[in-house]
C-alpha cells in the first residue's frame, strides 16, 4: 500500500517535469 502511494507520487511528479520539460 504505503510502495504504491510513494509510486503513485513519483510518477505524478516525473509527469509534471516532463510536462515542464516539453513546454
């Protein structure tokens, strides 16, 4: 549960930056 989360939270953070990144 807790290895998902902190999963779930880096795949949103690396999907901002990339975001970031491309624009």
């Amino acid at each position: 549960m807790m290895v998902a989360l902190l999963r779930d939270a880096r795949f949103s953070v690396q999907g901002a930056v990339t975001a970031g990144n491309a624009r």
